[in-house]
C-alpha cells in the first residue's frame, strides 16, 4: 500500500508539473495565432526572391547576381551593370585613349607644360549624339518594347539578354544622322592641355578621366592615358633623383688637388674641389645639384666620376722630369731608388703586419 501511495504521488507531481509547462506556453492574450501551413500575409506579398533569400536560398539566377550587386555597393544594379555598362539603356562607356609624349632632361628638372592634339570620337552636333536625322527621334523598340533586354523563361528560371534588335538602346531609330551616320559621334582633334610636375620618371603613367571616347548613347566618356618618355641626356645620366657626370683632369691635378668648373642641369656651372691624391674613377658629389624629388621635398646629388687623362707622347722634358719624379718616389719610400717587385712588396706587407702585432702583445 505504502508502494501504491508512493507512485500516486510521484504521478500526481508530474502531472503538476506538465500543466505548469503548458501554461508557460500559453500565449498571451492579444497575442495572434501562428500560422500553419501557409504564410503570413506580409510575406506573402513579397517578391519570390526576397523570400527565397529569406529562407537561406535563391529563386533564380537574377536573384543570384542581384545579391552579389548588394555585396559590391551596387544598390538594385546588377554587379554586371556596373562592369559593363547599363544594357537595358544602351548605355555604353567610352574606349580610353594612349598617348606617349617625350620630355627632354632640363623639362623633367623645371617641369613643363605641354598641350597635345587628340584624334577622338565626340557627340555629334548635328543630332545631339542620339544618331536620328534631324528633326526626327528615335522611336521605342517594338521587340523588348523599350526596355531593352528580352527574357527567357526556362522552368523557374528566368534568363534575360541584350534586345538584338535595338542592341540594348530600347529605341531604333528609322532615319539615321548623315553626318554621325547614326553612331551620335564623330572624329574630332581635341587638344588637351597637360601640366609635367618637376621630378617625374620614366615610363610614369598620368590617366585623365573622362578625356577619351565618348560614350555611345548618353553612356560616360572614356579616360586618356599619358605615358612619360624621357630622352637620353649627352652629358647627364639619371640614377633616381641623383645625375651622373663625368670629368677630366690631367695627372698633376689628381696628384696636387685643383678646383674645376662643372655644368649643372639647370644651364648654370659650380665650383667642384678635387682633393689631393683622388684616384682614377672616383666619384666626387655636388650636393643639392640633381633633379627636384616627385613629391616636392628636396633635391638629389649631382655625382662626378673623376677620370685622368694619360698624354699617349711626351717630349724629351716632360719624360726626364717623370723619371726623377719616380726615383724621388722611390727614395721616399726608402727602397734606396731601386724598383721593387710584386714578391718584395708582399713581403714587406707581412714584415709590417708582423711588427704591429708583436708591438700590440707587448
């Protein structure tokens, strides 16, 4: 009996229990049913992609690229619209043109100005670029209807292309422009004016936006692409922001030190010392004498490399004279006048090595 009473109990908990838990789920009062089987009315008002998206999937392949337009920044245009162009107006964007211009060193020194010649397609002025005659206009395509895509409809998903007969325009216009011949550009020689910054390179690629081809039908204008040469220089050679030269001096000025005249870029000439002893090759540097630096900081260094100039004759004199500089050159030396060769030079090399260290232990 006791068994018996026990188990009611514990049956009569668990019922108290499970009507405590479906009073929990009771929903409020005012609260609406859910509904079953069906949508709500709001979502069954929305578009199929909308709700497709909403459920973790895609309707068709419009919904597809359409969301990769949200993804890019592309608000309701397609991400294909933005890389090609509007189709459903025709719009289309112009081609970008090349030009290479040649600049000689003293122009990339001073910076210059320049105005070239341009040969571009422009808007027609005769029917304002829409390619009718004038007086007449274009009229709304009677296959897409002026929208300018057709679409196809295979199961649930829909394909849409470029109307083949309006190319996408949404308008066919019956009676072209004579002068355009319906293209709503022609030829033209455009000049454009260009400023060459101080400092500037080498293969240095300027783009101007909206100076290339029209753009067919309303669509926006191409870019003109400039592309710097410069020209080799007969004096200088360029090494970043740094020039290279080269001077000639005779033998007494490298053993002695002298003070020559050296160009510069600018047109002017500068005082460079040459030291006493400067040997064959070296470079000696004229500060602040280079080309200006691009961002407008500071200039580079004008580098000399210092060459000798060896006389191929010489006269009875000058070759006497030589000869008692090398015996006094020798003596100096203390080798007594007598030319040393390669093996008593390296000796002596070692012989001094040997007493610097014996000097360093004691």
């Amino acid at each position: 009996m006791r068994r018996r009473g026990a188990r009611s109990t514990c049956r009569r908990v668990h019922e108290h229990e499970a009507r405590l838990l479906r009073s929990a789920r009771r929903r409020p009062r005012g609260e609406p049913r859910r509904h079953q089987g069906r949508l709500p009315q709001d979502r069954a008002e929305e578009p199929p992609g909308s709700q497709s998206r909403r459920r973790g999937g895609f309707a068709n392949v419009q919904d597809i690229f359409s969301a990769f337009g949200d993804l890019f920044g592309g608000g309701n245009s397609s991400i294909f619209d933005q890389f090609f162009g509007d189709a459903r107006g025709g719009r289309r964007r112009g081609a970008s043109l090349r030009v290479d211009i040649e600049l000689t060193l003293e122009e990339v020194a001073t910076g210059t100005k320049r105005t070239i010649d341009v040969n571009r397609p422009d808007k027609c002025a005769s029917c304002d670029g829409s390619g009718a005659k004038p007086g007449t206009g274009p009229k709304t395509c009677a296959t897409c209807r002026g929208s300018g895509q057709i679409t196809h409809s295979q199961g649930f998903v829909a394909f849409r292309q470029v109307c083949p007969r309006c190319d996408g325009a949404g308008t066919w216009v019956e009676e072209h422009c004579t002068a355009c011949k319906g293209r709503g550009v022609v030829g033209r020689r455009v000049p454009i004016d260009l400023t060459i910054p101080p400092g500037i390179e080498e293969g240095h690629v300027e783009r101007i936006a909206g100076q290339g081809e029209s753009g067919e039908r309303g669509g926006p204008s191409g870019d003109l692409v400039v592309v710097v040469h410069v020209k080799q220089h007969e004096w200088f050679r360029r090494e970043g922001d740094d020039l290279c030269a080269v001077t000639r001096i005779r033998y007494r000025q490298a053993v002695l030190g002298d003070e020559v005249e050296i160009p510069t870029i600018t047109g002017e000439t500068v005082n460079l010392k040459i030291p006493p002893g400067t040997q064959p090759g070296e470079r000696l540097r004229v500060r602040h004498q280079g080309l200006p630096r691009l961002d407008g900081y500071g200039r580079g260094h004008l580098l000399v490399e210092v060459r000798i100039d060896v006389p191929k004759k010489v006269t009875a004199e000058q070759q006497e004279l030589l000869e008692k500089f090398d015996d006094a050159e020798h003596k100096k030396r203390g080798s007594g006048g007598k030319k040393r060769g390669i093996f008593e030079k390296v000796r002596d090399m070692f012989q001094r090595a040997d007493a610097q260290d014996s000097r360093s232990n004691q």
